[in-house]
C-alpha cells in the first residue's frame, strides 16, 4: 500500500460544558470517563466544522483545494438525511467539479470507512473530511457524552503516513447505538453486559486480524472515558496506550470523528506506529494499524477557550428557544441565493478593468467610477479589517435571525474592508461570530446563515484574526 | 417657470391608534392641511395629488395612493403613491413641486401615511429591515438600528463623537416635542434617562432610537398664477435638491456621513441662492441620534466631524443659533415612515407663519427640511421661505 496520510487536520468548537454542570442539573453525570465536552455554536454543524477541519489540513499539506480530486465526507449527522453534502463541502472549499466525491454515514464507523475507502480508491490529492455532532435526549446518558469536532486528512502517494495492515469484522448485535428514522438523538437499549459485548467483541476481532506490532498509541472508539478501557485486554493492548490517542474526556463523544480526532492527536503526539479502531452499532468494527517514515504536518485546533453553563448549553442546542417565527424573514429565494454562492463560500470579488477598483458582490456598476464593465473576478484571501461594526443586543434580531439569538444570544454585525491582492479593498457586509470591534483584523468562517423554505443557506461570516 | 408655494399643511397626531386605519389618519392630514390654508380652499380645485407610503405591514400595497385620496372625496384626481422608504413623502412634495413648476398643475396635494403598531411585533420587526439592501446586508444580520449603530461606530471612530453627544440630541429633540401636541413621545427626558436607557444596538440606546408610528401629513403646493387666492403671506419653495446612492451602507464611499444628504443639501442652497447661514430653522431626518449629527454635517451646519461639538454647544436647541426639530423630530414627533417627510414640511409651514406655538422660532424667515431614505439611498431637501421677508 502506497497510499497513506500527508496532512492533517482537526477542529473542535470552541465552548465547553463541564461534566459538574451536568451534575448540578440532573443530579449526576452519567458519562463516565469525560470532564467536558464540545459544543457547536447556533449556526455550527457537521459540515461547517468539516470546512474548519478540512482548511486546515489544506493548510497543513500546503496544498489548493483545486488540486484535489477525491472528495470524501463523514458523519453520522449529516445537516440533511438526503443530499449530497460533498458538493455543498467542495463548494466552500472550491474543489474542482470532476472530483470524486463520496458521503459516508450512519454509523460511527463512517469516519474510518472513509479513510479506507480513500486508501481503495488511490486518488493523487485525495481529502477526507469527517465530522460529528451527536446527540441524545437531553436526560440520557448519549446527551450527557455528546461532543463535536472533526478532522481532515489530505490522501495521497508517497504519504509520510502509510497504513501498514487493516481489518475489519462484524458481529450481529442490535440495539446498542441506534438513530431511528427521523430523529435526531440516539438511544440505546443501555443492556449492560450484551451491550460491552457489542462494543468489545467486534473490536477484538478486527484488531486480532491485524498486524499490530509495536503500537505507541491507539485510537479506540470513545463514546465514552470508560468503554475503549474496557475494552483494552481483549485488543491486547493497556491503558496507556488507548490514554496517548485520547480525545474524550476533552471533547465528549465525538462519534464518526472519534477515532479519527484520536489519529490527529497522537499523530500531533509524534505517535510513531498507531493503531486506529473504530466501532459502529449493528455491530462492526475498523482496524486499521498506520506507520510514520517522516514528519507528517497536523494542525490541530481543538482547544476549548470558554465554559458554558447548563443553561447556556441548553439554548445553544436548541432545547429551550424560540424557533423562527411564523411571520417569516427576508425572503431571498433559493436562485437568488444560488447566484451568489462564489460570493458566500468563496469571497469572489469583482475588479474593475478600468479604474481597478473592487465591487463586491461583482454586479452593477463598478464602485469606484460607477461604469458598467465586465468585471474580472477574484477570489480575496478572506483577511479584512473592521470598518463599522455594532451589536444587535437580545430580541432586536430581524426574524430570520430570531432562533439564531433566542440560541446563542446578541451577534455582532460589521462592514469588513477585505485585503486584495492590490491596494485597494472589498468591503462586505458580515455577521460577527463572537464579537468584533471597529479596527480589528478578522477572518472568514463558513457558518450555516440561514435555513428558509427548509433550505439551510451557508456563507461565510467573520471572527477575529488570531 | 413658475414658482411654488405652500399654502397649507396639516398632519394627525402622531402616535399609536389602533382605532384609526390608514384611510382615517390620511383624511385627519387632508382636513387639517385645507383648514390651515388662509384664506380657504376648496378641495375641488386640487388637480393632482402624490402620496407617499412604504407600506408596512402590506395592508395597501398596490394603488396605495389612489386608496386615500378616494377616500377624502379626491374622487378622478391623477393620484400617485411614491416610495422611497423614509424619503417617501419628502419625494411627494419634491413631486407636487415638480407639477405645479411644469405648468401641468396648479393644485397638487402631496402627503403621506403609514401605519406601523397595528402589527406583531415580529411583523414590524420583518418591516423595519425591508428597506436595507436585502441580500447582503440584512443577511448578515442587521437591522435598521444596526445600520446607523455601524454608522455610528465609524463617526465616534473617526471623530471622537461620544455617546453624551448623542444622548444630547435626544434631550434637545425631547425638550422641543413636549411642546408639540401632535408628538408620539412628547415628554422631556434628561441626559441621565438617554444614557442609561437599554442598549438597542451598541452604541445606540433606546433614545437614541425614533419610536415606530402611526400617522399622516399633508401639504397642498401651488402655483405663482394661483398662490394670491389662498393667502397674503406666501411660503415659497425656494429649492429643491434630491439625490440617490447606494442601497446598501457597505456599497458607500463613507461611513460616517450620508453622501446623498449632502448632494441634496448642495442642490437645494445652489436652488435657492441661500446658504446654511441662513437658515433660522431645519428639520432634519434624525430616526437616530446619529442620523442628526450627520445631517448638522451634511447640510452645511458645521464643518464635518464637529457635529457632536455643535450640539454640545447648545445651537441647535430652541433659541440657539440655528434651531434644529422644533417639532421635535422623528425621535420624538414620531417617525410614520411615509409620513414624515411632509410632516417636515408641515413644521416648516407652522414655523414660517408663526404658528408653532410654545415652540416657535423667533420670527423666522427661511427654513430647511431634510428626509432620508433608509440609510441613505435617497434625500431630499427643501429650503422654504416668508415671500417678501427673507433677506
């Protein structure tokens, strides 16, 4: 196998709630093994953290996103039950359109299947982006576990990180982890003794079909601090060696993107042989063992830098808030929206032939000597300066944001001056994703804006510059 | 070209009437404009009417204008609804001038109307943003208040405006609408009740913000050839200026200041041959704080960025060196969006015959009235003035 990893990349949001919140709640914390867990702003969901991820590994490999030619992406909550997601994922990135794509879903082993479909497959720039936002009703034990983050790995020939052996083996056991049609949570029959069967009996299998050698970390399926210990003796492996690859206690449960955080980690770790073992219910199970020859570039983002309460967390879920309402929002229809999708993903600004000056979005006449010209287009860098900015405080949101605030509270709006290539700038309209004051540098993320008529509308907004 | 003149103006009160439709508020304007004329006139004689509205809550949004003027018996008169947001009615009589000054019209009604609390509050909420650029820059979450808040930003930035400054436009604009008995809000507040007020959208609190309003104006505007049949003392338009811009704030050359404002304001002084100087009075378009203080700017009052310095210095306040809302501005007259550019002009009106009251400029002769469009995407000025006084 040639095959291997060149880059990786893992994010994570950036607010936490603590296992002590759960616990002044309910009484008690019924995931054992986490101390907190990531949680995904309002407009954060597996596909915007697979753009952060996915970035970043980009990044990391020094690699365009034109260049690549497979496409895969994972997650056991995809935002849409149908849809292929990977051509909204190549859009925000600018994947090219002959790209092979891939979507990998419904179990938790999605994340490792991608990996290994992608090894299969043997593309020359190869990017699979796997993410995951589970969750639980808000009593249950999968609720309490819940986490979020993703990671991204740049495939290709001649990889710093080859796979050296994997296997993967299934065993029959229904009713551990499972989603029903429709909903969003996952529940579990919670049978004790059959349900660590499940988790240990598959996984055992798949790495006993395995050459596993020396490993100095392993990245076992976590759904929570204490199941992949237990699971340790029958893999034959200890304590230590499931702890160097270990992103549960920090992150929650991480489903899909459980394993995969874990390769980015103890990669990042200098892990030199690793083992990944991924489980998904039904029940089946991942082996896949990596060796690294040189140095792999990893750009982790996972740190949390703000603690939630209960409450909050409660909002940012959605669980007590006010949904859009009934009067409606702006309405902007879906080819309205679909017209301006270079703008949205991609910050495609439009340059005057005449005076050189930049008009975004590149419509109408030129902003700096009002003709009527054929723009040359540009996509900007995404760094800009705040030019103006306010805060739009608690209820004063227009409708279409009102769910948006009712979650996570007042946002910020700004004009950003964005750099181009020239002297010159773009200025554009943006929401603020924490806050943003006039004269701060700032960045573009892609977050979800807005979902009307069922359509979820992504594009970018801005955060400050690190 | 024949000169135009306005001979009567008239609004309702301006607040929030939940018995009253549009049509009636409309009608209380009509009425109280025909009555004030001076020596009378009979509705029959209006040969056109233009009425601005922007409609919110979509009660009447097509013929709008034909809807009211039917109803106050202007039964076959040419009727045309004007919208330009905020600018609506402002256009209206920018309109009306412009058919008496054709010679296509001797008589022509120009008002406005709107009504905005009869609504939920999410539906106000959806029709307070309709008039920003919608894709962009509503998309990206802002609202009315935010726009000018951005605005706002830009100016202290630029500046050094500070938040006292623009609570001192509140306690001015307060000050003056207690004395008017049409205002929506007519109590004073202190400098302490605008600073400490909620935040609405930083750096603007809650009085730094125009209430939402229900209410109507109207001005009848006629020609040189007829003006002696309604009065001995005759109000002149002596200049008109108008302009446009970009929708959007983030499409503009500057942040802290409304070009079309400006352009309008240069127009309408090179109409009139009179100059900022000269002006006893102004009402300008203040739907916030900020609004005023760009509009001292933009229309000559003091240089550009001393604004906050001006009204500090007391000389807009009633009794200062150029009183500015007597009426007590949107902020605190109201804001009817389609009403309040001729509801400008009625203030106008009132002050040049001398019948503002408790808030009456000391014998004035020239005037201003300046109205905005949402951010700035369209202004227009008017500089009226006492025929035979001024100068």
């Amino acid at each position: 196998m040639t095959v291997g990893i060149h880059a990786v990349g893992a994010y994570a949001p950036r607010r936490r709630t603590t296992a002590e919140e759960f616990e002044a709640a309910w009484g008690s914390f019924d995931a054992p093994g986490i101390e907190q867990t990531a949680v995904p702003d309002a407009d954060e969901d597996a596909l915007t953290m697979g753009w952060e991820a996915a970035t970043r590994a980009l990044d990391a490999a020094d690699a365009t996103a034109s260049s690549v030619d497979y496409l895969a992406f994972a997650s056991t909550t995809p935002p849409l039950a149908e849809e292929d997601l990977t051509v909204r994922l190549g859009s925000l990135l600018g994947i090219p359109d002959d790209a092979t794509r891939h979507v990998f879903t419904g179990s938790t082993r999605a994340g490792t299947r991608a990996l290994a479909a992608a090894f299969d497959a043997a593309p020359d720039r190869g990017l699979v982006v796997v993410a995951d936002c589970p969750r639980g009703e808000p009593h249950d034990a999968r609720e309490h576990a819940a986490g979020a983050g993703a990671a991204a790995f740049v495939v290709g020939p001649d990889a710093p990180v080859q796979v050296r052996d994997r296997a993967e083996r299934t065993k029959p056991y229904p009713g551990t982890r499972f989603r029903e049609t429709g909903s969003d949570t996952v529940d579990g029959i919670d049978a004790g003794t059959y349900d660590r069967n499940a988790f240990t009996r598959p996984l055992a299998a798949a790495v006993d079909a395995v050459d596993l050698g020396d490993v100095d970390a392993a990245a076992v399926q976590m759904p929570d601090g204490k199941a992949p210990y237990r699971a340790a003796g029958a893999m034959g492996l200890d304590a230590d060696t499931i702890a160097a690859a270990e992103t549960v206690s920090s992150l929650g449960d991480t489903a899909a993107a459980s394993v995969p955080l874990g390769i980015a980690t103890a990669l990042d770790d200098g892990a030199e042989r690793l083992l990944a073992a991924s489980w998904g219910s039904g029940a089946g199970a991942d082996a896949l063992v990596f060796e690294r020859g040189r140095e792999v570039p990893v750009a982790l983002d996972t740190d949390g830098d703000e603690e939630v309460s209960y409450a909050t967390y409660l909002r940012l879920r959605g669980e007590i808030t006010a949904e859009e309402p009934d009067g409606g929002g702006a309405y902007v229809s879906v080819p309205t929206w679909h017209r301006s999708l270079p703008q949205r993903h991609r910050l495609v600004a439009g340059r005057c032939p005449d005076c050189g000056a930049y008009t975004f979005p590149p419509e109408g006449a030129c902003r700096g000597c009002d003709s009527l010209v054929e723009f040359e287009r540009v996509a900007l860098p995404g760094a800009g300066t705040v030019e103006a900015a306010t805060e739009i405080g608690a209820g004063g949101a227009p409708p279409e944001f009102a769910e948006l605030q009712s979650r996570s509270g007042a946002f910020g709006v700004a004009i950003v001056a964005f750099d181009t290539e020239d002297d010159e700038t773009a200025t554009a309209p943006a929401m603020v994703v924490d806050d943003a004051a006039v004269g701060d540098r700032v960045e573009t993320v892609q977050r979800r804006v807005y979902t009307q008529e069922g359509v979820s509308r992504y594009g970018f907004k801005v955060r400050r510059a690190e | 070209m024949t000169d135009a003149y306005v001979v009567g103006a008239g609004q309702s009160d301006y607040g929030s009437f939940p018995d009253e439709s549009y049509r009636s508020l409309f009608r209380t304007a009509f009425e109280d404009a025909v009555e004030s004329v001076p020596d009378g006139m009979d509705p029959d004689r209006i040969d056109e009417a233009v009425v601005g509205t922007l409609g919110v809550g979509g009660r009447q949004l097509g013929l709008s204008g034909p809807a009211v003027t039917e109803h106050v018996g202007l039964h076959g008169v040419p009727t045309t609804r004007v919208e330009n947001a905020c600018a609506a009615s402002g256009y209206a009589v920018r309109q009306a001038v412009q058919a008496v000054k054709s010679g296509m019209a001797d008589v022509v009604l120009a008002g406005g109307v709107e009504v905005m609390t009869d609504a939920s509050g999410d539906a106000v909420r959806y029709w307070l943003g309709v008039s920003g650029e919608t894709e962009w820059e509503r998309l990206s979450g802002t609202t009315f208040a935010g726009v000018y808040a951005q605005m706002a930003s830009a100016h202290m930035r630029e500046h050094g405006t500070t938040r006292e400054q623009l609570s001192q436009v509140a306690v001015k604009n307060h000050a003056n609408g207690a004395k008017n008995p049409h205002a929506q809000l007519g109590f004073e507040c202190s400098l302490e009740d605008a600073m400490s007020a909620p935040t609405v959208a930083e750096p603007l609190t809650l009085y730094h913000c125009c209430p939402t309003t229900d209410g109507a104006a109207a001005a009848l505007v006629v020609s040189e050839d007829v003006v002696d049949e309604f009065t001995d003392d005759p109000i002149r338009v002596a200049g008109v200026g108008a302009s446009s811009d970009r929708v959007g704030l983030f499409q503009r050359e500057t942040y802290s200041g409304v070009p079309a404002s400006r352009r309008a304001a240069e127009a309408a002084y090179e109409a009139s041959g009179y100059g900022p100087d000269d002006l006893d009075f102004a009402e300008v378009h203040d739907c916030f704080a900020i609004a005023e203080l760009m509009a001292y700017e933009d229309i000559g009052l003091c240089e550009p960025g001393e604004a906050g310095a001006f009204v500090e210095s007391g000389a807009t306040k009633l009794g200062g060196e150029t009183p500015v809302n007597t009426s007590g501005g949107l902020k605190s007259k109201g804001h009817p969006i389609g009403a309040t550019g001729a509801g400008q002009v009625v203030e106008a009106f009132e002050q040049l015959s001398g019948h503002a009251g408790d808030r009456q400029v000391d014998d004035p002769s020239v005037g201003l009235t300046h109205n905005v469009g949402g951010s700035g995407g369209a202004a227009v000025v008017h500089v009226l003035e006492r025929e035979g006084v001024a100068r």
